[in-house]
C-alpha cells in the first residue's frame, strides 16, 4: 500500500471496505485520492457485485463526477433515461438537478469494477429522488471529520438508506 507521499499506487494493493444495505446496495470499495497527496480529488475504486448498485439515485448540486467503467458491464440511471454500458466506457455526472440524478447498477454476470473520480466540495447538497430525501455535507478545511445531515423537508434528521428501494 502507498503513503501519503507517493504518487504511484496499484488498484490490486488498495485495502477495500465490503458492506451491505438491504437488498439492492453492495460494494467492495476505498477512496484514495489522498494516498496520491491530492486534496481536490476524490478517487474511488469500486466492487459492485451483479444485481447490485454502491448508492442510490442522487444528484449532486455543486461537485462533478465521472466514473470509468473497467471491467463488467450495467444500467446507468441518469435523469429518467436507464442507459446500457460495458467495460471502457465512461459515465458523466455533472452537478445539477434531477435531470443529473444517476446510480450505477451491476446488470450484468460479473463484478463491475470502475473508479469514481470527482471533485471534492468544501460543501456540498445531495438529493435523492426515489425517496424524496436531501443531504448536506461539509468538509472543514483541517477537520478530521464531516458534518453530514440527510432529512426531508418538514422532517427531523433521517438515516441515510431511509425510504430507499431495497434498503
């Protein structure tokens, strides 16, 4: 595994986290734009077995997100179009609304494999349409943690998987 000052890594030494949510949500997956020293990226790889997808159907309102698919093979929801896609193709999400709305799901036999490229906000609104939720993020500069808030408008906090299909 790389330091934090090495800007060469290898995906095949990367230490990923597996969890589980309900019956849709499952991943294999890491973020390490800062074992390459980068502060303005965030770089994830992902594991996302078949019938499977890493995060509901959200749309970001301020950060950029591109994803290359390397191997495998999926249905790219984006917007209201559900959009075939393969190993080599990459996948745009830019900030918007819910016409930029997106979720990766594995449709096909094997692991998808893909990297999640984006960049990192200082702050940052996330909506989820499926279930009607929001979530606000910040990341204070030096701070070692994030605020993160979900709720619906008219609701107190809520958990993040509340009211997801397959949660």
């Amino acid at each position: 595994m790389a330091d934090q000052t090495n800007p060469v890594i290898s995906l095949g030494g990367l230490k990923l986290d597996q969890w589980e949510q309900g019956t849709l949500y499952k991943s294999a997956d890491t973020s390490f734009g800062a074992l390459l020293g980068l502060r303005g990226l965030g770089i994830s790889y992902n594991e996302v077995p078949p019938g499977k997808s890493s995060c509901p159907f959200h749309n970001h309102h301020v950060e950029d997100e591109l994803f290359v698919v390397l191997e495998g093979e999926g249905t790219y929801r984006f917007g209201e179009a559900h959009l075939p896609f393969k190993a080599g193709d990459v996948l745009g999400a830019p900030a918007g609304g819910k016409d930029t709305a997106h979720q990766i799901i594995n449709t096909g036999p094997v692991p998808l494999k893909y990297l999640g490229v984006a960049n990192n906000a200082a702050t940052e609104v996330c909506e989820y349409p499926d279930s009607g939720k929001f979530q606000v993020t910040s990341r204070p500069a030096g701070a070692a943690n994030r605020l993160r808030h979900c709720g619906r408008e008219g609701q107190n906090h809520l958990d993040y998987w509340d009211g997801e299909p397959g949660a």
